[in-house]
C-alpha cells in the first residue's frame, strides 16, 4: 500500500486559537499583534518578517505567562476523533505551524501527532527575548522536504488550512482542504469547509 501523508496548519486550524494572540494579551501588546496578524493573514507582508515583527513585541513576558497563554489554547471540535479515523485509513498526520513549538508540543502526544514543526522562541533567564531561533518555518518546504524523505507521491499528500501562510503547502498537495479560512486560500483550495468541525473533512478523505 502507497503512504499516504496529512498535514494540518495548527493556528485556527487544529486548535481554536491564535497561539501568538493569547501571547500578546499576557504582554498587553493584542491589538498591535492582531494588526501584525491580520496584514500577513491576508497576504499584505511577508509571513517571516511578521513573525520577527509580532515575537519582538512579546520581549521580556515571563515563562510563567507564557505557560499561562498556552493552558488557554483548546481543540477545534473534531480534532481528536479526525486524527483517529485518519490513522485507522492509514496517514501519516503531520502538523506545521507558522507559531510556536511550544504550544504544538501541548497537543502532540494527546492527539498522537506523527511529526509537528513549529518556530522556537528564544527564553532567557525564564523570559521571551522578543526573537525565534533563526530558521523559520517555511510551511511549503518542510512539506517538500518530509514527503521526499518519506517518499510520498503528490497525489497522496492532504493539506488543511486556514490562512494566507498556508498558500506553500497547497502547492505540494494533492489534495487542499481550505478549512472555515481566509477568501485568498479559498481561492486556491479543492475543498472548502464552513462548519468548524475538523470530523467534516472525512468526507473527503479516502
């Protein structure tokens, strides 16, 4: 039997939230983070340098704050059952995020995720520096990248997201889910979902 691959965007996706908003309110720095957000959701800036722009707002929050956003983060309804009955048809599920590692590695054991990816903030002396390790997540190449390595043909590749960022992994795809996203990802997508429930793209699935 052929491999078969999912990848899920985690932010709006996966989980309900923005992982970097619920951050940027523990900085009170939401509204300038949200504007940040915005403006690379709907394809305005560049997704990395906005990242820069967001994480530099968040310099000095304690750990402990840190911690305190990432408690708050939930499932998008489905989430589990989807990721189950997905394993049971045979995908490797992977999930990308253009946010943090941190907030992945929550959700990972519990939903039995085969490989995430995610941006590292840099902490010292229990706080965010306000910077990310410097390689930052470029969704469409570590697609590219896992699926040669694992040998997996195009037409095997599933993709679900939600925002303008997502864009590079659609082009890997056999497959691109737009899951309750943004109009600029619609556009590109196969399969657009409205209901906010991850059970629903089982039907599209095989």
């Amino acid at each position: 039997m052929r491999k078969k691959i999912i990848f899920f965007d985690f932010d709006s996706t996966l989980i309900n939230n923005e992982t970097i908003d619920e951050l940027a309110k523990e900085a009170g720095v939401e509204r300038e983070v949200k504007e940040i957000t915005k403006k690379a959701m709907r394809g305005e800036i560049d997704f990395k340098e906005a990242l820069k722009e967001r994480v530099k707002l968040l310099k000095g929050l304690p750990l402990e704050k840190v911690n305190e956003a990432i408690e708050r983060l939930t499932l998008t309804e489905g989430a589990e059952e989807t990721i189950k009955e997905l394993k049971k048809k045979g995908y490797i599920v992977a999930v990308i995020s253009g946010g943090f590692d941190i907030a992945l590695n929550k959700f990972k054991d519990k939903l039995n995720i085969d490989y995430s990816f995610g941006n590292t903030l840099i902490v010292k002396d229990n706080k965010l520096t306000g910077e990310v390790e410097e390689k930052v997540i470029d969704k469409g190449e570590v697609v590219e990248n896992l699926v040669k390595e694992l040998k997996i043909p195009k037409e095997n590749i599933v993709v679900v997201g939600d925002g303008a960022n997502d864009i590079a992994m659609f082009e890997k795809a056999g497959l691109r889910i737009a899951f309750c996203a943004k109009p600029i990802l619609k556009e590109k997508a196969d399969i657009c979902i409205e209901k906010r429930d991850l059970k629903e793209i089982l039907k599209y699935v095989k």
